[in-house]
C-alpha cells in the first residue's frame, strides 16, 4: 500500500471519519446529534452533549503573518517529511477543530497557528508532529483538512476557508502511544485557542476531562500490550 493511500485511509477510518465529517460540518447542529461508540475505560460518557457554539471574536485573517511564515521557509513541503517508515498500523486517534457557528477556518490563520504550535508541513501537503532531532523516524501525528482531499495547497492557502480540521494520530507511533497523545491534546488545544475553533472528539461532541481520561486508559493499555512479551504456545 503506498503513502498516499495510507494517509488517505487513516483520513477515511477515524471516526466515521472525516468524509462524514465534511457533511457534518456543513450542516446546523442538533441536540443529541452524533453518536460515539464506547470504548473500554470510558464507562459513563453517555451523558455527554453537543458543545454550545458562540460567535467568533472579530479579528484579523492573519494572512500577514501566514505570508511571512512562507518566506521564512517553515510551510514549505517536504515529500519526505511527515512519513511514515512503516507503512502498517492497527488504531488511530483523532480529534477536530471546529470553527464556531457561522464562521470558517481560514487557510492563512491555520498556517500561522500550526508554525507557532511547533508543526512542520510536509508529506501529503498536510502538517505534522516530528520528534525533535529524528524527523526520520515519521509523525507522532498530523493534521489534515476535512475539505476533500484533505491537503492545504499553499498556492490557494489564501483562498482556503474550512469549517474544520483532524487531528490524527496512527499507531504504532515513533514515541509511545500515551505519549503521543500527550503531545497531540495541548497542541490541539492551543491550535483552537490561537484559531477562536472548539475541540471535539472523535463523534464531535466536546473534548470532555472525561473522554480525555477514557483516551489516556485506551492507549495506556495500548501501551502495555505492546510491551509484553509474545505468549508461549501451549505445550500439549
């Protein structure tokens, strides 16, 4: 399977993925709307509910500053940066931004807002997570647009308005799994808080301290199981 079918299909499986969520998006929010299948170590989420949406602040596009952080090199694309040295993996993790009701993101504010949170554009046209010092090792996770097909081409990046981005993350990982995590959460949610856009979930409800907690158990579970050693076949 090559690199570009990868990425694709990890865009495609999470969540119902993000083709549903380019639908989902584009359409008014209703009470009770999206349903989260339940995972082990998440026991009582049910009664979590769609976030309420407010309106956007008023501000600048931040186009100034996205055209500096093209001049200055740090959005330029790699072929090789961002991918994967093991084209197999077995879970994937995301969360979105979403922009607030009645409002977009726009594709110069994403460029700055992923410069100052520390990721790299790259592979696929998309932004990543590189492990400092061994970008060869590939992303610990990246950043798509939910828009088909999913890149920011920077010679529209101008143009681009989007009503929200993924945050994925493909394990096997280069660090472990909650570590992983752990850096995807607070640069998610420093990307919304430098964007004015709300975190969600996998089912776009609110990333609740709840989820949260059902995550970090999922994947540090994830974790052990990685760590034990192969199970002896049986002696008969």
């Amino acid at each position: 399977m090559s690199d570009v079918w990868l990425l694709r299909l990890a865009i495609l499986v999470a969540g119902i993925v993000l083709f549903g969520a380019i639908i989902y998006f584009g359409q008014p929010r209703k009470g009770g709307q999206g349903r989260r299948r339940v995972a082990s170590g998440d026991e009582g989420a049910q009664s979590r509910v769609e976030p309420t949406l407010g309106e956007v602040m008023a501000g600048e596009t931040g186009t100034e500053q996205a055209e500096l952080a093209l001049g200055d090199g740090a959005a330029h694309p790699s072929s090789e940066l961002g991918r994967r040295s093991d084209e197999a993996f077995d879970k994937i993790v995301t969360v979105y931004i979403a922009a607030r009701a009645g409002e977009k993101l726009r594709g110069p504010d994403i460029v700055v807002a992923a410069e100052k949170a520390g990721l790299t554009y790259g592979h696929m046209n998309v932004f990543h997570r590189l492990v400092e010092g061994h970008p060869e090792r590939g992303p610990v996770f990246s950043v798509a647009n939910i828009m088909k097909p999913g890149s920011f081409e920077m010679a529209s990046i101008q143009e681009l308005e989007t009503p929200a981005i993924a945050f994925f993350l493909t394990l096997p990982a280069p660090v472990s799994a909650l570590d992983a995590w752990d850096m995807m959460q607070p640069t998610a949610e420093r990307m919304a808080g430098l964007l004015d856009g709300v975190v969600l979930d996998e089912s776009r409800n609110a990333l609740s301290r709840q989820r949260v907690q059902g995550i970090r158990d999922e994947l540090r579970g994830y974790d052990r199981q990685r760590e034990a050693p192969p199970l002896k076949p049986a002696k008969w």
